[in-house]
C-alpha cells in the first residue's frame, strides 16, 4: 500500500532529512512517490512498463544524489499563490514537479532515440519512414494491431513535444486528472495547465499531420 504525507512541512522535514544523509526517510520518499510515477510513465511510454520502472529509478538516483542542493522554488514554474511552496495547497507534494520534470525528460529522451532508431531501420530496408504510418492506412489490420498503431503513434508524437507540455497531456487525456490536479502535481497554475495542454495539443496534430505526409 503506498504510503502518505500527511502534510508539506512533514514532507519537507523527510526531505532535509534524506537531504542530510538518512536513508530510512529518503525510502520513505520513494515509496510514497514510486507508484504514481511508474503509472504516469507507463502511460507517456504507450504501456512500455520495463522501460518505466527503469526511468523512474534513474529518476530517483538522480534526486538522491543532487537533494543536497534541491529548494522547492527551484522547480515550480507558473506558479499561482494556492500552489506556491510554502503554502498548503491540497494535494501538492514539495518533490513532485522536480520528479515529473527529470522523469519527463528522460522518457521523451527515450522516445526521441526509439523514434530515430525506427526511421533508420525503416529506411534500411527500403519502407517509409513510419512504418505505423503505413499500417494505419492499409485498413486491414486486426483490432490489436490497431490498437498497438495508435499507442506508437502516441509515442512517436510525444517525442516532439516540450517536457512540461507532454506532462500536462499526458496527465490530463490519459491520466484523467483535471486541471487542478495536475496544477498542484506539478507546481503550476490551472491556467498554464490549460495553455500546455492547448499547446501540445496542437502540436501533437501537426506531428501526426506530418506522420500522415511520410506515407503519402
């Protein structure tokens, strides 16, 4: 069962301690985080859940090893003042837009170079660019086969996108959070919530627009 943090300051006093060298509080940290993380990267990695455990563990070498010099103001951006560190928004972790941020970023890495890979391997052997692309148009593919299309399509598309407008997608169309969760989950306002999710959601059209042009 994942654990809770009752409140901010019994987080931030986990944090300073795990900062400080205490281990205990810094697995306390990663239990309670663990769970949600791996999720959200398995959805941004269209179901890849190996791939997800291994980011979210990366994810987590990285914050031990830089939490010396971390500061909750560091990492927030758009911040409203329900959010902001220090206050007691409901439902918002001092870690977690630092977290989300690094795991992101690794992931869309990751989908960038399986993507490069692809289009290599593609055109090695005398295909198309997007070989997803061609199934999507044939129109004789089974309903797995489908369904395994869309979902690299979506790994494809992400990989195009800035990192905090692939969180709030993701977040919000696969995850189903509303605005306001994703606000305080990763230490924004609901407002640059919208405009991201606006944002990556046209460029997620253009992207598949010019998946659709590789085929034509």
């Amino acid at each position: 069962m994942e654990q809770q943090i009752s409140d901010r300051d019994g987080e931030l006093a986990l944090i300073e301690r795990a900062a400080h060298g205490d281990a205990e509080a810094f697995r306390y940290l990663v239990v309670f985080y663990e769970g949600r993380l791996i999720a959200y990267l398995t959805q941004m990695l269209a179901g890849d859940r190996e791939n997800a455990r291994d980011i979210a563990q990366e994810t987590f070498i990285v914050v031990y090893q830089t939490l010396p010099h971390w500061k909750p103001s560091d990492y927030a951006s758009d911040v409203s003042d329900e959010v902001r560190p220090g206050r007691s928004g409901n439902g918002t972790q001092l870690l977690a837009p630092w977290l989300y941020r690094i795991a992101t970023n690794r992931a869309l890495s990751l989908l960038r170079k399986q993507d490069v890979r692809r289009r290599v391997h593609s055109t090695a052997n005398g295909r198309p660019g997007n070989s997803a692309a061609t199934f999507a148009h044939s129109g004789q593919q089974s309903s797995f086969e489908d369904g395994s299309i869309a979902r690299e399509l979506l790994r494809v598309a992400l990989s195009t996108l800035a990192e905090e407008d692939a969180a709030c997608l993701v977040l919000h169309y696969v995850s189903g959070e509303r605005y306001g969760e994703i606000a305080a989950r990763l230490g924004m306002s609901s407002e640059a919530v919208r405009k991201r999710v606006s944002r990556a959601l046209i460029a997620l059209r253009k992207a598949y627009r010019l998946l659709d042009m590789e085929v034509c």
